[in-house]
C-alpha cells in the first residue's frame, strides 16, 4: 500500500507522507518537527488545521527555538483553519477541483513564488473522513498530488487512527495508502531512572512514571493500572531483589512498556494460591492488569517488564 517508512525531517519537495495517529502528543512531535524544519532550513510551512492543533503546533515550534510572530510576519508561516477553508471549495460531500485549485493551489503557489522550499501541512482530509465523507477525503487527497504536478512542495497528512479502523474501512484506507509517497511511524519515547534500594523507591519510582506519562496525556484509565504495576515491580527489587534497581518506561502511541532491572538473578515468585501469605500476590497482580509480562535473564541480575494500553 505504500512504498517505505520514512521519517519526517527526511520529506523531500514532492513527496506526500501521512501519519495516522492516536494521540494529539504522537500528532505534535512528528509533524511539528516537519514544520520546524521547513523554516530553520528557510522555506514556507503552510499549516492547515482545527484551532487546538494549530496553537499545539506553534507551542512547540516556540519550545523548539522558532520566533513564531516573526514568521507569520515575513509570510514564512501561513496558518489557516481546515474546517473554514474546506467549506470554500467542499459542498455536501463534493470537492469542487476549480475551486480546490483556486483556493489551495492560490496559497501553494504564493508561497513557492518566493523561491523557497514549500512544507504543507493538511488535515482537511480527515474532518472529510470523520465526518463519513470517504470518498470526498480520498478526491481531496488526489487533488493534492494533481497540484504538486505544477507547482514544488512537500505534503504530510494526518489522520486519528480511531477514525480509519475497523473493517469498514478497509478499502478506503488502502485507496489513502496508496496516494501516499510514505507513512510516517509512530513515535517512541524511553526514559530511564536509577534508584537505591530503599523504602521510598517504589514511591519515588511511581511518582515519576506517572508525571512522564501525564506530560504525554496518556488516558485516566491507563494511568491508574500503570500506578499499581510500576508499585508493585519497583517494590519486589526492592524487598526481594534488595539491590539498587533501574526503571525504563517505554512509549510508543497508545501503548507503554515498563521494565524494572535489579541485581537479582532469582525470578519473581507467582502464587498459584492467592489465599495465603503475600509474597508472590504482586505479579498476580501485575499478570492481571497487563496486555503481556515477562523475566528476561541480563549480565548482572534479571529484567521484569510488563505491556499495558495499546
């Protein structure tokens, strides 16, 4: 359906990539990359979304060093709402193409006028989509690589996964697929802590799991069953391990993997029998609220690590 992976710096003039995303957080750190890039290497970034996203975007292009109003006012960012400008050439399901080519071919080519590289990015596909106009998203999609014909410039797309998903979708999806030059992967995010094996560990542990995975706004409901695993994994290097253990938390889209390293190399002990003694109760536990668990054997000791969301 599509032809590589590519990653979003790497998006040549001519090429039309798209990202179908779970979270806003996935969303911002690729594509705002995107448009970082195009005006720290001087070209145009064309960003055509909701409200929420466009002031997402310019948040993290100021993190990133960019002085946004300087480039809205030397025309280096153009900043347009999708909904508004969809309804300037869609009608009841249709893409008007004049009008299309009128109204998006008219910003394209201004921007190219000035001799820089063109970076666009567009998201009117998708409330075309989740609006259950299909076939309206795919035209629209078609339109674009028909105006990259005549004018130079680099497109990425976006989608939420939830929208494309399911059966239902399946042709339509591979017609957008295949009007793509790459899909842009989902971001992965590590980060790893070291700890004493003290009583406050597991409690320090827990703390910072649940503020990393709050910053990338992970659901409630996640949170809570990820609060009880990295407790009770960070409690057994400490009690029954009692060595100084590492915490890694692993991100990548809806999907979060946690492993605790300690010293150890005896394996976590699972009762069978709940009913008595305590030892053991905590990867019932773990074994309970996790997609998938698992010991790997490292050098110096053991890694416990436990899959949950997705």
């Amino acid at each position: 359906m599509v032809s590589c992976i590519l990653e979003p710096h790497r998006v040549d003039s001519g090429q039309h990539v798209v990202q179908f995303y779970e979270r806003d957080a996935d969303l911002v750190a690729r594509a705002g990359e995107y448009l970082r890039d195009a005006l720290r290497e001087g070209g145009v970034a064309i960003v055509i979304a909701t409200e929420a996203h466009r002031d997402a975007f310019e948040a993290h292009l100021r993190d990133t060093g960019v002085d946004v109003a300087a480039a809205r006012d030397d025309g280096t960012l153009v900043s347009l709402d999708a909904a508004a400008t969809l309804a300037r050439f869609a009608r009841d399901g249709r893409i008007d193409r004049d009008a299309f080519f009128e109204v998006i071919g008219g910003v394209v080519r201004s921007a190219a006028a000035s001799g820089r590289p063109v970076r666009a990015y567009g998201e009117m596909v998708a409330l075309l989509w989740e609006a259950g106009d299909v076939t309206a998203a795919i035209d629209l999609e078609t339109h674009w690589n028909e105006l990259a014909t005549e004018v130079p410039f680099a497109l990425y797309c976006a989608y939420r996964s939830e929208s494309v998903s399911g059966h239902e979708h399946a042709d339509a999806l591979a017609a957008v697929c295949h009007l793509h030059s790459a899909v842009v992967p989902t971001p992965v995010t590590e980060t790893t802590w070291q700890f004493e094996a003290d009583a406050d560990a597991p409690g320090r542990a827990r703390r910072f799991v649940i503020e990393a995975l709050q910053r990338a706004r992970h659901d409630r409901g996640l949170l809570d069953d990820v609060q009880i695993v990295i407790t009770e994994l960070a409690a057994n290097a400490v009690i029954h391990a009692d060595s100084p253990f590492s915490v890694s938390l692993r991100s990548t889209g809806s999907t979060v993997r946690i492993q605790v390293r300690d010293r150890s190399h005896a394996p976590p002990a699972v009762r069978d029998d709940p009913g008595s003694g305590s030892s053991g109760r905590g990867m019932r536990i773990i074994a309970a609220l996790a997609r998938r668990w698992g010991v790997e054997s490292a050098p110096d000791g053991k890694i416990v690590w436990a899959e949950l969301g997705g």
